[in-house]
C-alpha cells in the first residue's frame, strides 16, 4: 500500500450529499478483474456525455463540461470536498481504486458510509470527517479562490487552510500507523497467529457444528 | 449491569485479540463468495504466496455476472464470461466448494446462504457485498466487506473491525393487510435517513418484528445498509429454529441440541443498553414507494411526489431537485399517478418463495397493462424457481405476460443484459435507487413484490391493500 504522510494539494469541491458508489464508478466497469486502471472510470456517468463501458478509449470520449471535475482551474486535484454520506450504497472497493488511480488522496466530508470508510484505508486513501459548518466553509473558500490548496499532515492530523486556518481531525491509532507506514495490515495480522490458532480451538470446542 | 445486547453476544464470543485504540481481531466463521469483488482478492494471496486459512469457511457463487436466460448456450459477454470464469478456477484450485452457474443449487448470494442452512445463529458471515445484512435476520453478525477485506479474512480467517454503537429499531403492533417486510424497510429508511444508522449495528426487534417469517427478516436486514448499518439482526426464536432445521449445512442430531440450547441464547438480555432507540407503530406503516434517487426518499402510496421547496435544509432542498428532475417528476404529484415502462420482481431484497409467491397472488387470473414494456421475474436462486415450478407460479406469471427468468442479481444492478434503457421508469423489489443503478438514465422506485405485481398490471403504482 502506498504511504501518506503529509500531502499539500488541489481542491475539487463536488457539492453533492449521499454520492453513491455506483456514481463513483457505474458497475459495468466491475466486470475487470484487475485492481488497477479505474481512474478514467471514476464518476463516469456524471464526467462524459455517452455511456461508458470498460474497453473504451475515454480520450475520445465528450466530457460533460458542466461537471466539476472537468473545469480546467481543478485539473490536477489530489483532495476531493464532497457533502454527507459519501460513499454509500455497495461495498465495491473498486470506488477507492477508482478515486485513487484519478489521482485523489485525500476525501473530506461531514461523514461517509461505513464500508467505503474503511475501504479508503486499505487503498492508501485519506477520509477525513469535518463538522458540516467547516465543510461548508471550505467549499465557500475553494468556489471563491481560483488554485485553492490545502495542506494535509496526518501525524499532526491537521489540515492546514492558506489564511492558516488549521482543522484538526480525528484517525484511529492503528489505521494511522498503517497508513503513515504504508503497511498492508495482512501481514500485520499474521503477526499473531498463535492468537487466531488459540482462539479457534476454544471456539471449535464451543461450537463444532461450525466446522462440520 | 451485566444485561448485553444481542449485538455484544455476538461480538464478545468472536474476539481474537483486543488492542488498546479500539480496535479488535474477529473471528470469521462463514466467509460468502461471489465472482465480482473476490478475482482482486485471489490474486493477492496468490502473489503474497498465502493460502486460505480454512476453505471449508467459505462458500462461492456467480450471480451478478449471470445471465438470466439461455443459460446453457453461457455467457455471451465477453468480459462476464471471464469473471465467472475467473471464479471457477479459483474455486478448483483452492477447493473452494462453489455452486456453479448451472448448478440448481446457484442463486443470489445471500439467497444461497440461508436456503443452504451455511448462515446460522450465532456467526459472523462475511461477503464482499454490502447486503450481507441480510444474514444477520438469522441473529448473526453479518456485514460487507471490501475486497481487500476478503483477502485478509481468507488468508487470517480474521478481519480487524472496531466494535459499532448498538441501535434498537423496535416495531410494535400488527401490519396491516398487504403490508409487508419491505415497507417495514423502506419506513424504517424514510424515518432516519439513509445515514441515520451509520456507525451502528441495529437490531429489530418489537411484535411486529417476531411476527415475520424469515423470509420477511431477511429482506428487513437486508436493507439495513440502505439505513446507513453495515449490519441488521434480528434474534433467534422458534421461527428461527424451524427454518434452519434439516437444510444441508446444518447441524443435525446431537450436535442439532446442542446447538439450539446454545441458539436460545442469542437475544438482548431484559435491560440491555442501547446507544439509540428508533419506535415505529407497525399499523401506521402503509405500502411505501420511493420517488427519489436515495431509498430515503420514500413515502406511502397514499403520498405525493414532494415538493422540494418544503425541504428542511438547503442541501436537502437541491438533493430533492435533482432528484425529482433524474426521475421526470413534478413536485406534488399524487404517486399513484406515476405510471410505469417496467417491473423487476427478484433481487437478494425479495427474490425468495414467498416473494414469488405474493406476487402471483395479485397477478393470478389478471393481465401485464399494455403500457408495461417488460414484466420480469426473477427467482433468487435454482431452488426458489424450483418449488414456484412445483406450485405452478411460474405458470400464473407467464399467463399473465411476465417474463419467468433463471436465478441471478440481473436488474437490480443491470450487470448482465438485463437494464433500463435511458428515462425507462421501473417498478422494482430491490434495494436501490441510485441514478443509473438499473441502467444509466433509468428511474427505479423501490417497492414490495406485491405491490410490483400490482403497478405492473395496473401499468401504474396502486394500493396493493385496496386490492
Ligand atoms: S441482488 Fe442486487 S443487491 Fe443483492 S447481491 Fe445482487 S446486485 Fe447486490
């Protein structure tokens, strides 16, 4: 997993609650068995004006000039600012592997559906949950500043505003370990074997018929 | 002091290791497969040289990917082809036992795990798809995970999760007539909002909730995750005992007693705490239809489209423009008024028997409204379209101009052939509204199988108890 440290990079305020992840990357691109290559995918629907389906050549594809993504002051954005609830809807991890191959590391929002939530961390992704009213500042001070950047530490947890605003932000211990070290918590937790071996035996006891 | 929520049962009997920041090592005991968020997983264990921790753990099956006629002749599909295909050679080469797409035994994920008795009391289930939910109707700790998630639970059979607050979603009363678990659903969405149980684990529970058959409970866990809980759960009683009994995966004789006495168990002890309690009159709740592209935006037949300048915030106001203009709806819009071009009746939502058989009550005898395009029904699995066979369903829905499809997720997320053309409107049992998710410009309302029957011989949404 790639490691996030500290990041100082473009905003894209996406002015929308309860974005789905079959907005963030339609299902027919699901179909890939790769974990790669979704990037040009990510909000699909809302970025072209024809229908995508995998295989396309997505540079000769029309964009939908009104959406926010394809303004040319956010090209190059690395911290989408979205509203509530993002995320929600299906489990697809393919919505992170999308948000990240298009070059996004960082998410702030009011609140994200749980499983996307947890999703982002596997993938190297930061999801930050801000209050609303400071949410809504920021998209207040993105509209009105034209190369509108802000600086994210996350062993400070802090996001740091142009006028020096800082806004800190809550990250559990061991989601911020694995993130700040890029470790894949797989081999972490294999760490502790004799645990889960232990643990399986007493349950086995307990309960045989679940390992009939 | 000691009085514990069904939720903590579950959890406290699952922990590996607690560490200090919150989080915890949890045993997984039935890990759920399927073609489209496990390739990914396989393919890193494979490069990390990892083998599954305990493959008699898991259970596969192709459904999204497949098609949902001329089955015999494959999958036309290229690109689904190699996904199921994909499926099948991870399966033989790591023993993986998997009902394979013409096996009568293949359905819906979360059809198959309970049909097959591998869902009981008492489990943690996994799968990569959100509406594991459905599994915990069965008083189990069931949710979706990622597919970096599914990687880690085959190769540790463990996944690392913080414990989520318990909320307490208690109906009391009767339903009344053609009301059904899916309205019961939808009202408990429409009450808190498709975040309201964000962060939570909830269970149902109230008279109203012991009322439902399985089937009923599993379509309400089901749509846990709509209300923001990556788990529902509802727990076990004697309806829970007699439908596990004598399925293939579950335990019998001896180890049968010794289960149920440890089933018996799994409620919420008289005093439990809850970290938040939602009440709901179940004879205030009456057929729900949703209007919007969120199954928030929901309300009963009686309703009417509502009007966005009547929303109680400004983010909700523009959320509630956009909607209506996805849907081609104008505000105050009476619903029975909306007229439909299709009907899905199937998903993991209600595509078991008694869907089935609800549906072909209100279209026995009675025929599809011409300005229905397409009327289809699809079975959650091989064994649900068997016994509708046995009981001549299959027959009503074909006399009446439905179609009667072969088992898969088909148009709930239009994956196969199976999808809305752009503006189609689409009276639908599943669980989503999402623009696009049936195809892309297509306008899903989310319903119950009898009131889909119902708007799909009316050829408009119609109260299915005035019937
Ligand atoms: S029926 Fe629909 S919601 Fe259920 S598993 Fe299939 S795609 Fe997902």
């Amino acid at each position: 997993m790639r490691k996030f440290e500290l990041l100082d990079g473009l905003v894209v305020p996406l002015d929308r609650a309860n974005v789905d992840t079959d907005a963030i990357i339609p299902k027919q691109f699901l179909k890939s068995i790769k974990r790669s290559g979704f990037g040009p995918n990510a909000f699909d629907e809302w970025r072209y004006l024809d229908h995508g389906e995998p295989g396309m050549d997505n540079g000769k594809r029309p964009l939908n000039k009104e959406f926010v993504l394809n303004q040319p002051r956010y090209q190059g954005a690395q911290i989408l600012l979205v509203r509530e609830n993002f995320g929600c809807g299906s489990s697809r991890e393919h919505a992170p592997w999308a948000l990240e191959d298009y070059g996004f590391r960082v998410i702030i929002a009011p609140s994200f559906a749980d499983i996307f939530f947890n999703n982002c961390f596997k993938n190297g992704l930061l999801p930050i949950r801000l209050d609303a009213d400071k949410v809504d500042a920021l998209f207040k001070a993105v509209e009105a500043n034209v190369g509108y950047k802000l600086k994210v530490d996350l062993g400070l947890q802090a996001i740091t505003a142009p006028d020096g605003t800082v806004y800190k932000f809550e990250v559990d211990a061991f989601r911020k370990h694995c993130l700040l070290n890029g470790l894949d918590d797989i081999g972490l937790t294999l760490q502790h074997v004799e645990d889960i071996k232990a643990f399986e035996a007493k349950h086995r006891a307990a309960q045989p018929w679940l390992f009939a | 002091m000691n009085a514990k929520t069904l939720y903590d049962k579950l959890w406290d009997s699952h922990v590996v290791r607690q560490e200090a920041d919150g989080t915890a090592l949890i045993y997984i005991d039935r890990h759920l497969v399927h073609e489209v968020t496990s390739p990914q997983a396989f393919e890193g264990l494979k490069l990390a040289r990892r083998k599954p921790w305990r493959t008699g753990s898991m259970l596969a099956v192709p459904d999204h990917n497949v098609p949902t006629t001329h089955r015999a002749a494959g999958i036309a599909d290229p690109i689904s082809r190699i996904q199921v295909e994909t499926l099948d050679a991870n399966c033989a080469e790591f023993g993986v036992v998997e009902f394979k797409m013409n096996d009568i035994r293949q359905g819906i994920v979360h059809v198959i795990g309970p049909e097959q008795g591998a869902t009981l009391p008492g489990m943690t289930v996994v799968c990569g798809d959100s509406h594991t939910s459905t599994h915990g109707a069965f008083a189990a700790l069931a949710h979706g995970i990622g597919t970096s998630e599914v990687e880690h639970v085959m190769a540790t059979q463990c996944l690392v999760a913080k414990k989520s607050k318990a909320m307490l979603v208690k109906v009391e009363g009767a339903l009344g007539k053609g009301v059904t678990a899916k309205d019961v659903a939808l009202a408990v969405i429409g009450t808190i909002g498709t975040a309201g149980g964000t962060g939570y684990a909830i269970e149902f529970a109230g008279s109203a909730i012991r009322a439902l058959s399985m089937e009923g409970r599993m379509t309400l866990c089901n749509m846990a995750i709509e209300a923001g809980a990556r788990a529902g759960m509802v727990a076990a009683d004697e309806t829970t005992l007699a439908y596990i009994k004598g399925r293939p995966f579950a335990p019998q004789g001896e180890q049968w007693d010794k289960a149920v006495a440890y089933w018996r168990t799994l409620h919420s002890d008289a005093g439990a705490q809850f970290d938040a309690v939602v009440e709901l009159d179940a004879a205030g709740i009456r057929p729900q239809v949703t209007w919007g592209t969120s199954p928030e935006m929901v309300t009963s037949i009686d309703g009417r489209v509502p009007d966005p300048a009547s929303a109680p915030d400004a983010v909700r106001r523009s959320d509630w423009e956009r909607a209506l203009a996805y849907m081609d709806l104008k505000a105050n819009t009476p619903i029975g008024e909306i007229r439909i071009d299709k009907v899905f009746i199937g998903s993991c939502t209600n595509g078991r028997i008694e869907d089935m058989r609800a549906a072909a009550a209100v279209a026995r005898g009675r025929k599809v409204a011409a300005n229905v395009k397409l009327a289809m029904v699809v079975p959650g699995s091989g064994l649900v379209k068997a016994q509708a066979e046995k009981e001549g369903l299959d027959k009503v829905f074909i006399e009446a101009g439905f179609e009667w499809r072969d088992p898969g997720c088909s148009m709930c997320l239009a994956m196969n052939d199976d999808r809305l053309e752009p503006g189609e409107r689409c009276a639908a049992t599943s669980n989503r509204n999402f623009e696009g998710r049936q195809g892309q410009g297509g306008r899903t309302h989310l319903v119950s199988p009898a009131m889909a029957a119902a708007a799909a011989i009316a050829g408009h949404f119609i109260d299915v108890s005035k019937e």
